[in-house]
C-alpha cells in the first residue's frame, strides 16, 4: 500500500483538527489508513518513537483503521503492545523498518522485543485479534532481545494463552514480506502461539550473529489451521529455521527455503501436518525432524517433494503414527532417514543421491544408510506389546556416485528391552530398490532374533522328479537376503556324480515362495552339461514352492524338462516374492 498525499474526505464529528482547521477525519483513516508521521513518528534511523507509534496503535485500534509506515528506519525504545483489528502496512522490508534502539546510545531503555501482546493474564479481551503485518522490516540490531527481568525473549512476540489442551484463543494473524533479522541470543525472532488461522507468506528470516545464536528463527505453538508457505530462514549453530509444536486441526510448511542452524523444520506433538516442497541444507543435525514433548505420541503426516542436502540426517521421526509421502530427495546426507516408533508408514518415489561435492566432512566420508531404525523404550514385562516401526518403501532409487563409500538400505539400532524388540524388520517393507553404485558389504545391517534373520547361507540340493537321488557336491553354496517380503538369493553347484532320474530340480531354497505368482523367473550360467544344439535353457522358481525348474526351450516347440545330467555346475541368481 503506497502513502499517496492525503487528501480531505467524509469529514465527521471526529475530526483531527490542527491550529483550528479539520485536516484529516477518522471515516478518511478508516477508508485510507493512518500514516503513522501524523501521531508524530520519525523514520530518521535516530528518533525514539515507541511513544507515538504506540498512541497510533491504540488510535487505530479505536477507530478501525490500519497504520501506515514510510520510507525510513523507525527507531523503538520499548515493545509496541499490539492491539485488535489494526494490520501494519509498510513500502517493503527493506525500506519500512523498525529497529531497536542502540542501548549503547541510550542506557536509559532496557531490551525489549519490538512487538507483543499485553500480558495482564489470560483473559480473552488482552488478545490482539485479525491483525497483519506486510512488507516490514523488524531489525533487532544485534542486542540481546529481553524482558525488563533479563529473561531472554523473542525479537517479535504475539503469545496468548497458549498451554497444551487449550484451544487458541486469539484468531486472525497475517504476515507476509516481512524480515526479521539480527535478534541474537538464546531467543526467537518470530514466536506466536494461541492463535487460530495463521498465514505467514514470503518472510524472510535470519539469525543476527554474535555470541550465541539464537533458539529458533520462527516458533509457532498452540495454534490452529497455521500456514507457512515461501520462507526463507538462515538459522546458525543448533536452532532451528521453522518449529512448529502442538498446532491443532492443521499445519502446513510449503516452498520454504532453510539453510544452516541445527534443524531445517522441527515439528513437535504433530497433528495432521504438511511439509510439502520445502528446500533444506547444510543442517548439522536433521533436516526435518518430527518429535513429541507434552503429547505421547503424533499423528497423520503429510511429507512429500522436499528436497534435503547436506544434513546428517534427512528426516527423523519418533512416535509417529500414520506417515505418508512420496518425490522426497535426499542429497549427500548421512543418513537419509530415522525412524524411532514409526507406525503406519507409506513413503514412495525416495531418491538418495550421493556425491563427492559436500561440504559438510562428517557426510562425505564412511558407509552411508538410507534407514536408520530403532524402537522406543519398551517395557521389560513380555505382556506389554513392543511398538514396532512399520512402513513400506516402495519406488526407492539410490545413486551412489563416491568410490569406495558402500550404500546400506537399513539397519537398526538401540537397547533390546526383550526378544520380541528385534522383530523389526518384519514391518519394514522395500517394494522397488535401484542402486546405482555401490553397496555395502550388507544390505540389511539388522539385529533379529535368530529364528527369523535377514540374510543368511542355505545348502541347496539337486533332486530329480521320477528318482530324487543323491549327488557328490564338489561346490554346494547358496546366499540369501530378504529385503522386506522379497528374496534375493545366488546359488553355486557343482556336481561329479548324481543318481537321481528324470527332470532336474534345484531344492530348498531358504522360503517358500508366493503362490500369487506363478513363476519367478531366475538368471544362470551352466558348464559342463550337455545342452542339445539351437535350445536354450531356462529356469523359473516355481510358486507355492521352495523350488526351481530348469527347461530345455528348444529352437521351435514346447519346452522339455532338462534330465538329471551325471555332472556338471550351476550358478544361479534371482529374487522371489516370499509367501505371507
């Protein structure tokens, strides 16, 4: 909203009224807005105007009008008390902004945040309701942002009552371009909370420097239906970019950018949640990470098309249940995602892509993991159920472009409470894995119970279907790995003698396979077995069983069984669906 001159309309009974002429009427200010120049603000970058910019908030606020900022900086020696039904419209952030005064140039005035709300109690009249912010600058200048106590507080404050279980209160914030910057120190640049419809919209947020880096820049808690879409957030050290916590009926964190800090997004006690096409990098810890802290356990979320580099972790998640998401992007992570008590889980189209252009040294080194899981504390008492992780990857590409850096797909880690704690694996399903590059030497890297393991060795043997006979093994070895319902296996036989008849069976393999299919069909080579000129031979796993077939397809007609040769060697690679 641009200030045009202003111009003399709908004059009424309460009219402004300078040396005896009506200059302006408050039907003009409800229609237009009110420059804040007219109560007496000085936008000179050297006037104190905490007084005047505040007898214009609580005239606007008693007539119903919105306030106007110029070109220029708008010095504040104490916090402006926001008040109802006033939104706040600057000429852009970069050229309408309010700073806190230099507490070296007046030490009469204590820190301060630059906006906040009455804090006379819980009563709904203290709320600051359908207010706005647009294209303002908030400038902490680099001083420890504090109440007149010393507690450390937040650059910009809108917090009414607020505690777990109690709805929001106030209703109606808005801010869009909007900067926050240079707050510094153990606090907040923006902290709401107890508010119903939140938009905040292509803000622009960044940690001041000094000492201590602020906690996080953005922290929205207790509120309902809040929407955070096209910010950028430049966090240092360990504080987070967005934090969203115990926020009712919906949050949504869309096209956001953050770089830095500890955290890129941080949603805590989650309910119904979207973090949807952010961009997130160069976190020393996670790039999202989803937690609980005053509720027992989060709910339904929504994690699709973020883009994470960079970061240790990409995305960890604790005591969730019900997750969902596809197109995320993990780039030079350590480890793309963490899991700790993740139940209902569906995530597809995942890409893992591994450089060697990172510059953070602690994920451009050592084998890398895609999922890292553990389970939550379990109680010892067997009659107490374990909460296991459960989720299906489906759609997972990886591409390893780093020499001598092995990829594995899981592993688990954490203190085993009681043996039903290693059935982890059981509920973590992988429908759809590419790797380009190289794998670890383990593929699962888990710790179940030794009934029922992930990759082991199994004997294979030849039989015959009229005879099943007996051979001489000169080479009898078989590998297999489950990677969820699938089984990857590779069998080495070799063979001087055999006296069974009829057609030629490889048999027990470590599963039986799915009867949902038919056939599975098998890769191999053979040496020393006679094969009629012009046939090729073909095998398949045969559904329903813990078998292979091998055939004779010849040049033209219907595949023959291949007879039990006197010797010869096998070796034979595939993969199957397991049964159940």
């Amino acid at each position: 909203m641009v200030i045009d001159e202003i111009q003399l309309r709908g004059l009424s009974m309460n009219d402004l009224v300078l040396d005896g002429t009506v200059v302006y009427s408050e039907d003009y200010f409800r229609a237009n807005g009110l420059d804040v120049r007219i109560m007496g603000v000085v936008a000179d970058g050297e006037a104190l105007n905490a007084v005047a910019l505040q007898a214009a908030e609580d005239y606007a606020s008693q007539i119903g009008a919105n306030l106007l900022f110029p070109v220029g900086v708008i010095v504040l020696e104490a916090a402006i008390v926001k008040k109802s039904n006033v939104h706040w419209h600057g000429q852009g952030p970069t050229l309408s902004i309010l700073r806190h005064h230099d507490t070296s140039a007046h030490p009469t005035y204590q820190a301060h945040e630059l906006v906040k709300l009455p804090e006379t109690g819980p009563d709904t009249t203290m709320s600051a309701d359908n207010v706005g912010f647009f294209d303002i600058g908030f400038d902490g200048n680099r001083y420890h942002v504090q109440d007149d106590d010393g507690t450390l507080t937040n650059l910009f404050k809108l917090l009414r009552n607020a505690e777990p279980g109690v709805s929001a209160p106030a209703h109606g914030l808005t801010i869009e371009r909007c900067h926050f910057v240079h707050a510094t120190f153990g606090a907040f640049s923006l902290h709401v909370a107890g508010y119903d419809r939140v938009n905040i919209r292509d803000c622009y947020l960044a940690d001041g420097g000094g000492a201590a880096s602020t906690i996080h820049l953005m922290y929205l808690r207790h509120c309902a239906r809040v929407s955070v879409t096209g910010c950028i957030a430049e966090p240092r050290e360990a504080s987070a970019g967005i934090k969203v916590q115990g926020i009712y009926e919906r949050a949504e964190i869309a096209g956001c950018s953050v770089t830095g800090g500890g955290i890129g997004i941080a949603g805590t006690d989650c309910y119904d949640y979207r973090i949807v096409g952010n961009s997130i990098r160069d976190a020393t810890s996670e790039g999202i990470k989803l937690a609980i802290d005053q509720e027992s356990t989060a709910r339904f979320l929504v994690i699709s098309n973020n883009t994470i580099s960079n970061c240790t972790f990409g995305i960890w998640a604790q005591n969730i249940q019900g997750v969902s998401g596809s197109g995320n992007h993990f780039r030079d992570c350590g480890t793309g995602i963490r899991f700790k008590g993740v139940r209902g889980g569906m995530l597809s189209a995942t890409f893992m892509e591994l450089t060697s252009n990172t510059s953070n040294p602690s994920n451009s080194e050592g084998a890398v993991t895609f999922l890292l899981f553990e389970k939550p504390n379990v109680s010892p008492n067997p009659e107490s159920p374990p909460t296991y992780n459960e989720c299906n990857f489906s759609g997972l590409s990886i591409r390893n472009g780093r020499a001598g850096t092995g990829v594995t797909i899981a592993k688990n880690i954490g203190t085993v409470e009681h043996p039903s704690t290693l059935e982890d694996a059981k509920y973590l399903i992988f429908d759809g894995v590419s790797v380009i590059g190289s794998f670890a030497a383990t593929w699962l890297n888990i710790n179940p119970p030794p009934e029922s393991p992930n990759e082991g060795s199994f004997a294979p043997t030849l039989i015959g279907g009229a005879t099943a006979g007996e051979g001489t093994y000169t080479t009898q070895a078989g590998r297999w790995q489950r990677v969820g319902s699938r089984c990857n296996f590779e069998i080495n036989l070799s063979w001087s003698a055999h006296t069974g008849s009829g057609e030629l069976i490889v048999d027990a393999l470590p599963f039986v396979a799915s009867s949902t299919l038919g056939a599975y069909p098998v890769r191999f080579y053979w040496r020393d077995i006679a094969i009629t000129s012009g046939s090729q031979l073909i095998g398949y796993v045969i559904g329903g069983e813990k078998r292979i077939r091998l055939r004779l397809l010849p040049a033209s007609g219907a595949p023959a069984a291949l007879q039990v040769p006197a010797s010869g060697s096998l070796d034979i690679a595939g993969s199957y669906i397991v049964q159940g």
